[in-house]
C-alpha cells in the first residue's frame, strides 16, 4: 500500500501514529523531554500530601492514555541521543565558563587568576594521511623525494592534498608498519597518564620553590577542567583548562610569583617527565606526545591567547562526542566474530580487533580491552574537573530539577512550600526505552523546533545591547 501511493514505510508509520486517540498527549510527553531520541518508559503513580495527612494530588500512569510517562534518556553522547546531549553540552559550557569568569557561585575574581588552555597529544605510532594546509591553502599529505617505500613495498609519502571530509585522513600510510598494539595500549593508559600528570605539576612548583608539596598547598593550588577529544588517527587526546589559584581555592588569588609564564613552564616540564610503564620489560612505557599547545586565556579577544567563551563552546562541544568520530561505532561489541560487519574504518577495525588479542593474553587479560573495544582501548572519563575548579553537573541539574519542580508545582496548584509542607512519594517501574513504530520521525521533530528555539534565543541575546 506504502508504495503505491508513494509514501515510504517510515512516513506511512509516523501518519498511522499521528491518528492514535493518544498522540496529542503522547506528543506533549515527548517536548517536556526535548525530543529524546531513547525515552525511558515508566508506569506508576505519585502522591502529594500534607503534614496533616491530606491528600492534595495524585498522578497515576494506569489514567494516561498512553499508559506510561516519558523521561529522558539522559545519554551525552550526541550520537546517541542529540537532545539529551544538548542538555548536557549546555552544563558542560557552563560549568567551565564559570571557572573562567565566575557566577555559578564561583566569584566573579577568579576570572584575574592565571590560567591556561593546554592540549596533550598522543605520540606516534606510525605515519597516517592528514590534512595540511598554510594560509587557507591545502598542501600535500607527505611528500617525499624519489617516492620512497616502507619495507612492506608500499609508499612511504603521498602527494595528495587531502579535504577536510576525506576519509582517508587519519588512515595509516601503510598498515604494516602500523604499530597497533601500542596505539591500543597507549589509549588504555592515557588515562592513568593524566593522573599522574595532576600529580606531576604541583611537584614541579613544588621543586622550583624548594619546598614541600604540602607547604605549597597552603600558598597555591592548581585548579582544571579536562576533555577527552578522538583525534581521527583513533588516539585521544586531552584538552585542558589549568588555573592557579590561592591555597582556599578561586575565591582566593595566587601569589604574586604566579603567572601565566610560569603556569606554562610549569605544564610543559611536567608533561615531559610523567611516564606510565606499560610492559614489566619495560619495552613500551606511555607518555605524551611531542606536540603541547599551551595557550594564555583571556576574556577579551583583543589579547594575545585564546577567549574564555571560546574555551568553554570547545570543551562543551567534545564532552558530547566519543570514539565514533574517529571512525567507530558508540556502543560496546560483544563477541570477535561480530568486528567484521561493523560499519567502522579499516583502520578502527584493526585496532578493535587488536583491542580482543590483546586481552587474550596472560599480560593483558586483567585489563578489560575487550569491554572497551569500541572506545578503540580508551577506558576514562571524558571530562572531568578538578574539586576547587568550579560548580558540579549535579548541582547544575539539580538546580534545573528544582526549576522544573517549581513550575509543576504551580501547574498543579499545589500550595507554596514555605506556606504549608508537602510530601510528594511515588512508586515506578521500568516499562520499556526508545520509540515504537511511527514515533522516531515526531521526536525527532519536536527535537528540532526545539533546538531552533534555543538558537533564537542565544541569537537574540548576543545581540542584546550590553547594560
């Protein structure tokens, strides 16, 4: 029937849906969770009383019409869910501008302290195609004199000038020379590398100061925020803001001796020095790569360094994004057999099957590469933040949770809290997750209204006059 009247079978889904008895309310359900891409499906009730006992509302799923209430998935990854993600770039964004100008309950003079916006890099593992450019204008990938070849038999340069969209930047030049094992086990502890890094950098004020770590500890305190970000050659790396702050914390500046220069010197002899032994023969050890960048943060953009609201939009955009932007897939791979029919890169399959050998043997097989085999090794969070840096995500949600409250309260015509103390209980269960037949296409609709509203909301107040 679909095709004779040339519709397809999603659209035909998603008319039949719309003609349900329950759709309007349905619809509703899904805006109040921002066009989720995976609602979660709950059935139960919920019950609002006094402190004297009196029952002032009750909601129960069994009297919607469709049977159970909508909430959010929640996942960050925009991948997965572009709604929920968007949620959770926006916390991202503001927490780490708020380590950067204040508010949040951050003050407003941390925005004076020294701080910087560092990237570490993973080393090399074997040449791959990237895309070089100079003043706008694309260069070749690897050229080489009298076309050179590996010993494999195969070109070691290439003359190509890559676009940015090529899928062929980040593949290896010659996949035999391709150090895949240690690619994998480099992601693995790139984590634990960055733990010893933070440990690494009071040391060396620390040291330069002759004095102890904890007599440092009542003059300065270090301060980041971090993401992880996937570079296309399938190693991540991290990207940083570090603050020097006073012993208590933003709310307290740094001496006078710290600064800007120093904070950087500081990082970069850091970095050199902090190592993670990967094998007892000590044959591969991790470190970071050679390419640092560790740029000034400023507030205004006139400045040398890079601005604060930049920082932040750069840091929020990666905490929602994951290994598949480098050519793999965003959920865990169950068995071996199942690598070949991925729709990944040749060279992510190479390194997801590398991530299943690798855990097969004696030395490796406490290391959970197979359960990570998909984030290609990498097992660590994507962003994390330093205690003293800023607000928390859960304060930021739970000041969203407590508007969201608000606002049903009003609705329901519940008394103000202050006047009379309420008691709110409820019972769920789990009835399901995702869309049904037909409902993907509205979601995801309600999902784009939505985030065009949003858009004209920040539009208009970047254009809003100052005071």
């Amino acid at each position: 029937m679909t095709e004779a009247h040339g519709f397809s079978p999603d659209i035909y889904a998603a008319a039949q849906r719309a003609s349900m008895p329950d759709f309007a309310r349905w619809q509703q359900m899904v805006r109040a969770t921002g066009g989720c891409a995976e609602p979660i499906r709950l059935q139960g009730h919920r019950i609002t009383f006094d402190s004297a006992l009196e029952i002032l509302d009750v909601y129960r799923t069994a009297d919607e019409p469709t049977g159970y209430l909508l909430t959010a998935c929640g996942n960050r990854r925009a991948s997965r869910c572009p709604a929920c993600a968007e949620v959770y770039r926006d916390d991202t964004y503001h927490l780490v501008l708020s380590g950067l100008r204040g508010g949040k309950g951050v003050p407003e003079d941390v925005s004076a302290h020294p701080r910087v916006f560092a990237t570490f890099t993973a080393p090399s593992f074997g040449a791959v195609h990237a895309r070089r450019e100079k003043d706008g204008k694309a260069l070749p990938c690897r050229p080489r004199r009298d076309n050179p070849v590996c010993e494999h038999g195969r070109p070691q340069g290439c003359g190509t000038r890559h676009e940015e969209a090529d899928p062929q930047v980040g593949q290896p030049v010659c996949v035999d020379c391709y150090d895949y094992p240690g690619a994998v086990l480099w992601n693995a502890h790139a984590g634990e590398l960055w733990r010893r890094f933070t440990q690494a950098l009071p040391a060396v004020f620390a040291r330069r100061l002759g004095i102890s770590r904890a007599q440092l500890r009542q003059r300065l305190r270090l301060s980041y925020a971090k993401v992880a970000e996937y570079q296309a050659r399938g190693l991540v790396h991290f990207h940083a803001v570090i603050r020097l702050d006073g012993p208590d914390g933003p709310g307290v500046a740094p001496p006078g001796w710290a600064s800007v220069p120093v904070l950087q010197d500081a990082i970069r002899e850091a970095a050199a020095v902090v190592s993670v032994p990967v094998r007892d023969d000590g044959s591969f050890v991790a470190r970071w790569g050679t390419q640092l960048d560790v740029d000034p943060i400023y507030v205004s953009t006139s400045l040398e360094g890079v601005a604060d609201q930049r920082v932040a939009s750069y840091i929020a955009k990666y905490a929602t994004k994951g290994a598949e932007a480098s050519g793999t897939v965003d959920r865990p791979i169950r068995q071996m057999r199942d690598v070949a029919f991925l729709d990944v890169t040749e060279h992510a399959r190479r390194m997801i099957y590398t991530c299943f050998v690798l855990n097969d043997l004696p030395e490796y097989r406490l290391m959970p590469l197979r359960r990570w085999a998909h984030m290609l090794g990498y097992r660590g969070h994507f962003s994390t933040k330093s205690r003293h840096y800023s607000t928390t995500l859960g304060t930021l949600r739970q000041a969203r949770a407590d508007h969201q409250a608000e606002e049903a309260r009003k609705r329901r015509g519940l008394p103000d809290p202050a006047e009379r103390q309420t008691v709110t209980v409820g019972e769920w269960r789990f009835a399901g997750s995702g869309h049904r037949d037909g409902e993907r296409f509205w979601a995801e609709l309600a999902r784009q209204r939505i985030a065009t509203a949003r858009q004209i909301v920040r539009q208009q107040a970047r254009e809003q006059p100052p005071g």
